[in-house]
C-alpha cells in the first residue's frame, strides 16, 4: 500500500501502482490539510467574496459573477464545455497515472476540494477504472484543460472507462463496483482540470519505458559490438573518468562488465586501429542521453508533488491568489529534451545497424543473408530503421517553441507540453523498434562469428532472444520479429534478461 501525502511520490511508486497495480490510499494529515482548506472555501461561498472559480465564470469569462444558487451548476458546466479532446484515448496506463497524480496533488491542501473528491479518485485507481480520455485537444498551460475534464467526467458518472479489459460507459463500472458519482460542488471542477497531470502523466510512462530502453541499449550494443568484433580499449575506465561525466564513466563500466569474458571482442591494433564512432563512442552518446534522462526525473518528481491549479488557498483562506502554477512549461521542456535524447539512441543504433548489414563494412555476408542475392536477409529491416529515425528527428522539434494565444487572449502563452509528452512516447515506441532491428542483426552477426566464443552475459542474452526470433535461415516476414522483440524488450528489464534464475526459468 502506498500512502498518498502531497509531498513525496516517485516515480519508483508511480511504477508500482501502474504495472504492479499496488492499491493507494491518502495520508491522515494530508487530508487534514484537505479539511482546513474545503473549511475556507464553504466561508467563501458563505461569505459571498467574489473569488476566482468558486463564484465566477472562467477565462475571459472571469469577470462574471454567479450567484450563489448557482455555484454547483457552475463546475459541472465547467467540466461539460471543457471536454473538447480528440482523436485516440491516451494509453490506459497514462489515464491511471493522471488519476494518480490528480489525486496526490490535491492532498496538498491548497485546492479547496472536499475528501470526497480525493476519496473518488483513490477509488478509481484501486478498483482499475480508467477514464477513456482522448490524447489531442491541451494546450498545456491553462492545465491540460480538456484532457483533465474527460477524466472529471468519468468522476460523475458521465462519459466513458477502461474496465476489465473493455470500455464502458462510466456509470456502469461505477454501478459494478458499488462506487457513488461525485457530486461538484464549488471550485471542485477547476480544482479537477486546472493542472499539468496529462503531460506529468504522459510525461511519466514515457520516461519510465525510456529508462528501461537505454539500459537494454547498452546490452543490445554489446552484441553489435561481438557481432563487428569491435574494440574494446575505447571502454577503458582512465577514458572515461578523464573526460569527467559520471553517466560516461557508467555507460563505459557496463559494457565492460558485459564484454568481460568475450572472445569476439578485440584490441587496438589486432584487426584495426579504431572503430566507427557508433561502436567507439556508445559511453559518450549513451552517456549524454542519461544524463538527459536524469534531468527529466528530477522534473517529473517536482511535478507529481507540485499544487498546479488555480486559485490556490492559503492562511485557512485569508489568501487565495490566482496564479499560474497550471503553466507547463518545465514539464515541455524535459518533455523535449526527452524526445531529443531518446531520439539519439535510436540513430546512433540505426548506425550500428548499418554497419552489419554492409558488407564492406562488416566483413559479414552481405544484409546478413544466407544466401545474399537469392535472398535478401536484413536488407530492409535497415530501411524499417532509417525510416523510424527519420520520423523521430521530426518528432523531436520541440513542441515547447510554440505558443497559440487562447481565452480572448486572455492565456496568451501557452506551453504545448502534453504534445511534447505525446510525441516523446512516440519516439519511444520508434526508438523501442529501432533497437529490435539491432538486437535481430546483433545476433545473426554474432552467430557468424561463432556464439561459443561471446561472452557469459550476451551469450546468455542471446539464447533467450532466440526464444522470440529464429535464425536468418530463409526470407521470411521480418515485420512480425520486430514486433514480438519489441514486445519483449517492453516486458522485460535488463536486470531479469541478465539474472541467471530468470535464465533459467524460462529455459
């Protein structure tokens, strides 16, 4: 069980409530923070103070009073009109992140819902209800406004869910699992659509799936480099620590540590000089896209823990101030650092790729085919590869560049972040196959060579991706090999590929 508290989830946790769908539920003190701040809100409605939100329009529309009679309507209007997204729902993963971190950041106390809301979304979370919520339609800096006020929707009863597998209408599910409808009442519906938890969420999965994918690179890499018989004095330890960049000097370790004992590998001079600088310099790129990597973390976790609506509630409500804490921009711009960094994987692998399919480079049949002319081997899973990487450059044109004025130009910059995190989840899946083509060239070429001869580690990696994808005997439909080692690089860690239990469970 993870406690809930405003202040102090991670990403690790965020993990395990996605995949391992560990059950959640709020901190006793957070909701007594929660208690203190709905308390300031009902004196404001009592009151009559004209606040932002909780007794008047939205946007533009921000000057205009509503009467107290009203003050409900208001929000459950708020959530209807604002539910403009489009195209294909976000991954059900990202749905159960967004209400994840709605929840824990409205456990801050400065949001002015009742328990009820929390306890709603906690309930949604730990009976695996998950609002159908379409991935196009945020500008990002109003909140992701429409996005969020899909998943409101599912709240009260409205609208659509992933549930059991299947989508069906809110209601429904709530009915099945004896859950009420949430009723709005004042400031609820913004205090539900005013943050960044669309892009934090898909922000989240993607950088989760990118982290796992840069450390399978590295192993993925280490059979190139037996498959090329490339040289492995560029790893020494002095090198990398000379330059300075520990994820450098981490990158360089690993493959050392994975190459230890292999009799494929060689040193300066015996075959060659120097290596192409895909092979030579796997440390300094792959390095440079940890600490890219590292840099979005450190964001996303600030993000999960930040307040992000609008009016926030301060001093038992002696200061409410509107702000802009909804704005996106830091998460756009890890969001386009992400894409650019992830991207970097995939090419310099698509480089590699290259390099064993091309005879005059390799040394190897030509495409690694048996029977090279008859058949063309590996010929165009290398096209497949230039083709994705070429689509992830312009993916990776950062999304936080542009602005489009809204609300009468009201919000007259905007951050475009929740595009930043589509499409770095997009280059992830690209970057994801583009390693499933090296991985299938890795090992044909490394085959060639002799298998005895690899190391304990890629050998061992080796017999276990041969599982999924056979030998290049004959011309066969290369699509479905990318797709099931695709597949199975999403399912599995490098951690479990390199454990020898696990080696041997699924032998």
């Amino acid at each position: 069980m993870i406690k809930l508290n405003g202040h102090s989830l991670t990403l690790a946790q965020v993990r395990r409530v996605l995949y391992d769908y560990e059950l959640v539920e709020a901190s006793a003190e957070s909701l007594e923070r929660v208690k203190a701040s709905r308390h300031a809100v009902e004196k404001i409605v009592a009151e009559n103070k004209v606040v932002y939100g909780i007794n008047t329009g939205f946007g533009k529309l921000s000057d205009v009073l509503i009467e107290q009679k009203d003050v409900e309507k208001l929000q459950l209007n708020l959530i209807r009109s604002h539910a403009c997204g489009v195209g294909q729902p976000f991954p059900e993963s990202v749905s159960r992140a967004m209400l994840l971190l709605r929840a824990n950041a409205l456990l801050k106390g400065y949001s002015g819902v009742r328990r009820e809301v929390i306890d709603c979304l906690l309930a949604f979370v730990n009976h695996r209800i998950h609002p159908v919520i379409p991935e196009q339609g945020s500008l990002g800096a109003s909140g992701d406004l429409a996005p969020l006020s899909h998943l409101a929707l599912a709240l009260v009863g409205e609208g659509e869910v992933f549930y059991k597998g299947q989508i069906v209408p809110a209601l429904s599910a709530l009915r099945a699992e004896n859950i009420q409808p949430l009723t709005l009442t004042a400031k609820e519906g913004l205090a539900l659509i005013n943050g960044t938890q669309a892009m934090t969420a898909m922000g989240t999965v993607a950088y989760l799936e990118a982290e796992q994918l840069a450390s399978q690179a590295e192993l993925i890499a280490a059979v190139t480099m037996e498959g090329l018989r490339g040289i492995t004095d560029a790893f020494t330890e002095e090198v990398h620590i000379a330059r300075g960049y520990p994820e450098q000097v981490a990158v360089a370790a690993r493959m050392r540590g994975y190459l230890a004992d292999s009799q494929l590998t060689t040193r300066q001079g015996q075959l060659r000089v120097q290596d192409a600088y895909s092979l030579r310099c796997i440390p300094q790129v792959h390095g440079a896209s940890w600490q890219a990597l590292g840099y979005v973390k450190e964001k996303l976790e600030i993000e999960m823990n930040a307040a992000t609506d609008n009016p926030l509630i301060f001093d038992e409500g002696d200061k409410v101030v509107s702000g802009g804490n909804f704005h996106g921009q830091p998460i756009a711009l890890a969001m386009d650092f992400l894409k650019i960094a992830v991207a970097e994987l995939a090419n310099i692998a698509e480089r590699r790729i290259e390099r064993m399919v091309n005879p005059q480079l390799s040394g190897l049949p030509a495409f690694l085919s048996p029977q090279p002319g008859l058949q063309s081997g590996a010929m165009i899973l290398q096209y497949c590869a230039a083709s994705l990487v070429s689509e992830n450059k312009t993916l990776a044109h950062p999304a936080s560049v542009d602005s489009i004025p809204s609300s009468a130009n009201q919000e007259d910059h905007v951050s475009m972040g929740t595009i930043g995190a589509r499409h770095a989840h997009q280059i992830v899946q690209n970057c994801r196959r583009v390693l499933s083509i090296e991985l299938i060239c890795a090992l044909q070429s490394a085959e060639y060579q002799g298998v005895e001869k690899m190391a304990s580690k890629t050998k061992q990696f080796h017999a276990q991706a041969r599982k999924i994808t056979a030998p290049l005997t004959e011309d066969r439909i290369f699509s479905k090999d990318i797709e099931a080692v695709a597949e199975f690089l999403k399912q599995t860690s490098v951690q479990m590929i390199t454990d020898p239990s696990f080696f041997q469970e699924v032998s």
